[in-house]
C-alpha cells in the first residue's frame, strides 16, 4: 500500500478545511484586482516552504522533528519547539473559536457557542486521543465519505459565474504587500504543513508527491477567491466576511431535494476542520510529553481544558480577529525558521555523516 | 481385582454410561472400558475382532496388535480417564497389566453438514461449517487443499479440554501474527475456552470492543479465502463457525462469492452494502436533525409536507425516533427467538403496528416509518450478523448527536464512528486494511 497516501489526503483535508473560509475574504480585500497575483506569491511561498521542510526532513529518515531538535541541543528545541507548540495551541484556540461562531451565524444560531465549541473539541480530542496513525486512517475515512461531497459542491458553485468578471487581468498594484489582510491569508498555508514534520517514524512517504498533490491544488486556491468574484464582482464581493460561503448559498440546483447545499459543504469542511484540530492537538500533545515527561495520559486532557477555558474568554469576533493578527508573529516565525533550520540541520548532518565516512 | 480397574471403577463408576466388560480376544482374556454414550459398543467390539483375526495370520500376538493400533504405549490413570471423557476405549490386558488407547466405533452425535443458517449464500455453494472441529477442518483442507496449509491444535482448560485449531497458510501468513496467537493461546492454556467472549480474553482483547475482534463466518469458501490471504482462522470444537483473525471492516462489505459474478456486477453489489451501511448510520440521525434542529435546508415544499405529517405527534423528533427504533428492535430480537412455527405472529402484528396503527393514531409521523423501514432493509445489506449489531449500536450515537447538534451531529458523529474505526487494531494489524497480505510486502 502506497503509504504516501494517508499524507497526501491529510494534506489535501487540511487545506481544504482552510481555504473556504477566511482566505477568500482575506485575498479579497488585500486587493482591487489581478487577484491571482497575491494568490500565486502565496502559492509559490507555500511551495518553497514544504519543499524546503521535507528537503531538510529526508536527512533524517524515520524521525520527526521532535527528535531532529532534540537531537540538536537544549537550545535548538526550546527555540524551535517551543514556538511551534505555541503557535499550535494558538490555532487549535483560533480554529476552533472561529469555526463554531461561523456554524453559530450559518445555520446553528440557536445553540449556545459555549456547546458548540464543547462538541468540536470533545470530537477532536477523541481524535487526538487515538494516536498518530489512527488520526491519518481517520483521515482516509473522512476523506472518502465526505471528499465526493466537497467536491461535487464545489463544482456546483460554478453556477452563476461570469467569467467577464476575471478582467483585469493584470495590475500594477502591488499595494497588497502592505495590507494586514494580506498577511492573514497565510493562515491557509502555515496551519496545514507542519504535519509533514510528525509523519515520518509511523509513515513513510515520498516528498514528490506531495510537492506533485500541491501544486494541484493551486487551482483550489484560486477558484476559492475566483468564484465569488465571478459570481457578485469585486465591488459586492469585498463586503462578505466569507464571501465563498454566500456564493454557496446562492447556488440552487433544481433536481436536489436540499435548499442549502452551503450547510453540507460547510459541514464536511468543518469534519476536516476537527481532523485537523485533533492532528495539532495530537502534535502539540507528542511535543509536550517529551519535555515534561510526568503525568503523560493527562497532558491532552489538561490541554483540551486550557483551550476550551480560553475559547470561551473569547467574548466576540472582533477579538478572534486580533488573535488572528497576533498570531501573524508566530505564523511567519513557524513558516519561515522551522523549514530553514530542518533544512540546516539536516545539511549539517549530511556534512557530519561524509566526514565521519572520509 | 487389579488396582488400576478398581482406580478407575471408583473414579468413574458413579456414572450409569460407563462400561466396563471383560472380553475374550483370540482367548486371551481383556478387559475394555469406556462411556457408551460416546461408543458404539457393538460394532467396536466386533470391528475388534475382525482386525485381529485378520493380522493373525502374520504371526503376532494379540498384543503387539493392539499395541500397534494406539498411539500411546502406556497410560497413567489421569491420562485414561480424560481419553475416556473424550470418547476413547481403553483396553486391558489383564495377564500383563498394560492398558492402551484405541479409536473406538464413536456413535454418531453431530449434524450432518447443512446449507448455512445465519448467512445466506446466492449462487455459491452451500456447505457450512457445523459442531465438529473435525469436520471443519476437513471441510478447510477441501476447499483450500494445498500443502501449504497448517494445521496447529491446542487443548485449553482446566475443568474440560476443549479444542482448539489454528489454520493458517505457512507462506502467506503473517508470522508475527502467527506467533502472537499461538503465545497468547499457550500462555492461557488453563482458560476455560467456552465461547468467544472467553477467547477474546484468552487473545488479550479488550472485551469492551464494539467491533468483534474475530470476524465470524459459517462458510467454508469464506475461509477458506481468509486462509488465501494470509489470514488466521480458528476453530473452537463446538462452535460452529470460523473465527478469522484478524477481523477488517471490508469484511463488512465483500464476500468471496460475489467473485462468481461478473465484475462490475460485484461492484456494484459492494457499493450497495457500503451504501447501507452509510444509510443505516445517517438516515435516522438525518430524520431527527431536518424536522427538530434544522428545518431550512430542506425545500420549502418537503419542509411544509414534513411538517404537515408530524401534524399531531405530541413529542419531540428523538423521542419518537427512539421510540420506534427500541419497538423495531424488539421485533427483531422477538423474530429471532421465537419458534419457527409461531414466527409469522410477530411479522404480521409487527407489521400492523408499524404500518398503519401507529400513524393513524397520530403517534408517529408517516415519514418516520418510511425512515424506519428503510434504515432496517439498509441494516440488513451487511454481510454477518455480527457485524450488523454493532453498525445498529452506532446508529443510536449520531442519532442523540442529531438532536442536539442537527447535522453538525451527524457529520460529527460520522467523525467519531471514523476515529473509533481508525483506531481499532488486532495485534497491530489496522482494523482498515483491506488486504494485510500486502502489508507486509510493504514493511
């Protein structure tokens, strides 16, 4: 069995859980037009990033980079480490904040936000709980009941587009380099790769083709924010907070018994959300049992109780939106130190390794 | 009298059924004791005689006859005792105070081999496997005959030997699977092995699994298939069915048979079952979550329509979801008790409550029977019984998250029964594989 797989569909679920919320909006208002320019840099930064991740990674066949830090010194894993389970409790926080207010406004709004949240974290936990390789067959389970759905929906979302909308094509405005919005966006590609890091002792995949399976998924990137700007314009567009979702619900399909696709798309979204909240979860959980080795079967619950304590301080949207904005710091700390120092590290090992053969 | 007849007159007399006579072989004076409900006494004795008559003529005497006939040469008492408990005759010589074990005539105590009562088989063959671990065996090696194929047996208990076998293929087999099995039997050999939930504790299995660890099946080729691919089958004397080792969830899904059909046929006929399954576990969950949480996804004409037919229930969707699911149940587990004779009662009372009554007075809406009908036919396209009772037990679990949650629930609840699947393993090999011979072609 072809165990690239389970990494290649995890990958595949992560983004896509990602991409249909927040990065429209995001991609949207950073710019006036030629949006697939800002869309391509962060797909090519994506590209450059996993590259150089499982680059430095194939130094160190059948460890994680738990080990590779650990290995390393004191200092590397405090310094690397660290940040990377900090910025993980941060999305779990994030993630879990945002989705459950996004369900709350869609279709829930009679339920309390505070069982809503409960719900999703008991469901990721329990996915945490079962352990690495367990989260990825989930992930091939989840991904064959309800990638079919995504997929046949985002196709039908191509119902009222205008494709005179694309024009213009080109621009001289590379004004979107100094908007915050911008720098959001990469909330799409920094949460979903560091996972790549945590496969490798129970799965061994090729990096080829995950670097082949993302830059497939390009065009997801770009219909994400190119269908509701076909569909409304960028002028009508630029007002949604999730402009993809209301592009869903203007879609009607004669023969379907459902009025509201959005709520299925939404929601096989959201299960890919809580596979991915269980994957951190799980990641944040292996990092912390190695550096604080007492009470092992409790740190995840202990974990859980801190998120979920700090999700419901969380009184309204405008502060999840800070969250997101403070959390850029550490976003592009992850993106950017993480695969470069792999990628040292693993170099270094490589030099170490002839040395000691010469 | 001799000692050891005496030993064992007191040790075993206080039972009617045991025999012990004196009789003459070629005029040498024998003693044969044994249970003669186990023995056909007569046609023993007489097929005893026969085959000493005829190895006379080479020259020996009725001893190194006898002897040649049992495997072992000489017995202690506790060893001629359990030989008796199990069906064996035990000669005497009484000259020379030797005992030996022979293969008696048995009397016939088991069903002959029938067409399978638990699993029904289309356009396959029809033997199943039955009581006799024996037979069963046999029935394996017929349908898989190839050297490669190990039997290993095993006696397990204290109070009573049961048998156990372990069938396998030597070359395709997972040795390491292989090898824990045979520890975990070994290492238990004082376990009481009476049924599967005494073999899951033997296996070192949480008996606290919803899903069986053992994949059970009544039929030979089913096994036999098993075996093919790399896979371990158990026989426990007394049960009539396989145990493979280990149990996967395309198990749920595929049958060796469907292989007697065109392919895109078995494909299709897989495809049905997965849908079935997916059925079973949605379509309740789905009823609770359209009418009670979230209405509007539906159009507004079958929204309304719904709405209309659940015009008077007095209760919430999950309480008459519920309710009708525990009376379906009950029909269900009451068809199975019941004789053969009486059983159409329950179909047709069943079917007046279910049908018609029930709605007409205006305790449930007529949706919920289509619901109910449907998710019970869905159940039933599962292949074994055993895996069809746990699919009904998830069931309940989306259908309580539905109320709460609508279909947040359901998908969560999807979730939940996804991880739960994922995270099952039997002696390290995934509960998802679908082939675990490949596996280790991988590793």
């Amino acid at each position: 069995m072809n165990k690239s797989l389970h990494v290649l569909i995890m990958y595949i679920l992560v983004h896509l859980g990602f991409i249909f919320f927040m990065y429209p909006g995001d991609i949207i208002s950073s710019s006036e037009e030629g949006h697939w320019i800002p869309i391509l840099i962060g797909c090519i930064v994506h590209l450059l990033v996993i590259w150089t991740y499982m680059k430095g990674m194939s130094y160190f066949p059948d460890r994680n980079i738990i080990q590779i830090y650990s290995e390393a010194g004191r200092i590397a894993s405090v310094v690397f480490l660290g940040p990377v389970a900090l910025y993980s409790v941060m999305v779990s926080i994030i993630t879990i904040r945002a989705y459950s207010e996004v369900i709350s406004i869609v279709f829930l709004s009679n339920t309390p936000l505070w069982s809503m949240m409960f719900f999703m974290l008991l469901i990721s936990t329990y996915v945490a709980s079962k352990g690495g390789e367990a989260i990825f067959r989930t992930g091939i389970l989840i991904a064959v009941l309800f990638l079919p759905v995504v997929v046949f929906i985002f196709f039908s979302s191509f119902q009222n587009v205008d494709w005179r909308y694309v024009f213009p094509m080109s621009t001289k405005d590379f004004s979107f380099f100094a908007k915050r919005s911008f720098y959001e966006s990469f909330f799409a590609f920094a949460g979903g790769f560091l996972f790549l890091g945590f496969v490798q002792p129970l799965f061994k995949y090729k990096s080829k083709h995950v670097l082949i399976c993302a830059v497939f998924f390009i065009p997801f990137f770009l219909f994400s924010v190119y269908v509701p700007l076909l569909t409304f314009g960028q002028a009508t567009a630029s007002t949604f907070h999730f402009p993809y979702i209301v592009t869903m619900d203007s879609v009607h399909l004669n023969w379907l018994m459902f009025d509201r696709l959005t709520m299925f798309f939404l929601l096989s979204l959201v299960t890919f959300i809580l596979l991915f909240v269980g994957l951190v979860l799980w990641m944040t959980v292996s990092i912390s049992k190695r550096f604080i080795p007492i009470f092992k079967s409790y740190q995840l619950a202990a974990l859980v109780i801190v998120i979920y304590s700090v999700c419901l301080i969380i009184p309204e949207w405008e502060i999840v939106q800070n969250l997101f904005w403070w959390n850029s710091i550490l976003r592009f700390y992850v993106l950017i130190a993480v695969p470069i120092s792999i990628l040292i590290f693993g170099l270094r090992s490589k030099g170490k390794g002839a040395r000691e053969r010469a | 009298m001799v000692p050891f007849l005496q030993e064992m007159k007191s040790r075993l007399g206080s039972n009617d059924d045991f025999f012990i006579q004196r009789v003459f072989l070629l005029d040498k004076p024998v003693v044969i004791m044994g249970l003669s409900t186990l023995i056909d006494v007569v046609n023993t004795k007489s097929a005893l005689l026969e085959y000493i008559e005829q190895s006379f003529p080479s020259g020996k005497t009725v001893e190194e006859v006898i002897k040649a006939m049992s495997t072992t040469p000489h017995i202690e008492i506790n060893e001629a005792i359990s030989a008796i408990t199990k069906g064996k005759l035990i000669i005497y010589f009484e000259v020379t105070k030797q005992r030996v074990i022979v293969d008696p005539i048995m009397k016939l105590l088991n069903r002959s081999i029938e067409s399978p009562t638990n699993e029904n088989v289309f356009q396959g063959s029809m033997s199943s496997f039955t009581e006799d671990i024996d037979t069963n065996i046999g029935i394996a090696r017929k349908e898989f005959n190839s050297r490669r194929l190990v039997v290993k047996s095993y006696y397990t208990g204290s109070l009573q030997k049961k048998r156990l076998s372990l069938l396998y293929d030597e070359e395709r087999v997972d040795r390491k699977l292989v090898n824990q099995v045979i520890d975990r039997i070994e290492n238990n050999q004082d376990k009481e092995i009476n049924h599967i939930q005494n073999l899951t504790k033997v296996m070192g299995f949480n008996s606290m699994e919803l899903i069986p660890k053992f994949n059970t099946t009544e039929l030979p080729q089913e096994a036999a298939n098993s075996i093919r691919k790399g896979r371990v089958v158990l026989f426990i004397d007394r049960i009539p069915f396989a145990l493979v080792l280990p149990s996967l969830l395309w198990d749920m899904f595929a049958l060796e048979n469907d292989k007697n059909l065109p392919k895109p046929i078995m494909i299709s006929l897989r495809l049905l079952r997965v849908v079935g399954v997916l059925a079973t576990l949605i379509m309740p969950g789905l009823y609770v979550a359209l009418v009670s949480v979230n209405p509007e996804v539906l159009r507004i004409e079958l929204a309304l329509s719904i709405a209309q037919s659940r015009d008077g229930v007095p209760y919430p969707a999950l309480i008459e979801i519920i309710m009708m699911l525990v009376v379906l149940e009950l029909v269900i587990e009451a068809s199975i008790r019941l004789p053969r004779s009486i059983g159409p009662t329950i179909t047709m009372v069943g079917g007046i409550i279910l049908g018609q009554a029930v709605v007409a007075a205006q305790l449930v809406s007529n949706l919920l029977i289509i619901i109910l009908a449907a998710t019970t036919i869905a159940n039933s396209t599962v292949v074994g019984v055993q895996n069809s009772l746990s699919i009904r037990l998830f069931k309940y679990l989306i259908v309580v998250l539905a109320s709460i949650y609508g279909v947040l629930g359901i998908l969560g609840g999807m979730v939940l029964v996804s991880a739960y699947l994922a995270g099952l393993t039997t002696f390290g090999v995934s509960y998802l594989y679908i082939n675990p011979a490949e596996r280790r072609r991988d590793s």
